[in-house]
C-alpha cells in the first residue's frame, strides 16, 4: 500500500510540473546543442512548441536526431516507405509553420 500512495504521488507531483517542463523537450535540447549562430532559448523553445502542436512524441525524437546527422532527414526524404513518407510531409508542414511562427 504504502508503494502505491508513493507511486501516486510522484505522479501528481510530475503532472503538476509538467506545464512548467513543457517548453523542455527533445527538438529545444538538439536546437540548444547545435552549434549554430542564429540558434537562442527563445528560437529553440518556439520550435519546440510548434513541433508538440505539429509532431507526436515518436516524431519529435525521429527529428531532433536529425540535428546531430542531417542525413538521416536525406534517407527518410528518399524512403519508399509510406510511413516516412508520411513523416517527411509532416515536417515539412513544422518546418514551415516554425519558420513563420519563430522569427
């Protein structure tokens, strides 16, 4: 029993913190880590933003890999595969929506 109200608890204290963690996810991570000059917080966590609106979390984990080797976004474009082509329209789609959302 007493495992269980501690389990219980730490879920509500991680729910609570959420909406404060939010702007904290992989895509704002791997947009602080890239070593690139227009790169900010600010320009990083909007990004983030657009994609949890844009991309499910399995998505989001996909592309912010693509941060570290470019080319694995070059293989899912080139993919016969319907699931990454699939993936590839939604990026384009965030990458769109991010570039006129973050300036």
């Amino acid at each position: 029993m007493k495992n269980v109200i501690l389990a219980m608890l730490s879920v509500a204290i991680l729910s609570s913190a959420t909406p404060v963690l939010a702007g904290i996810g992989v895509i704002d991570r791997a947009c602080r880590k890239a070593d690139r000059t227009a790169s900010s917080p600010q320009l990083c966590s909007c990004i983030q933003k657009v994609a949890n609106a844009n991309l499910n979390l399995i998505e989001r984990r996909k592309v912010a890999k693509w941060f570290d080797d470019p080319h694995q976004a070059q293989v899912v474009r080139q993919s016969d595969k319907r699931s990454d082509e699939d993936l590839w329209l939604r990026y384009k789609a965030f990458g769109e929506l991010a570039r006129s959302r973050c300036k």
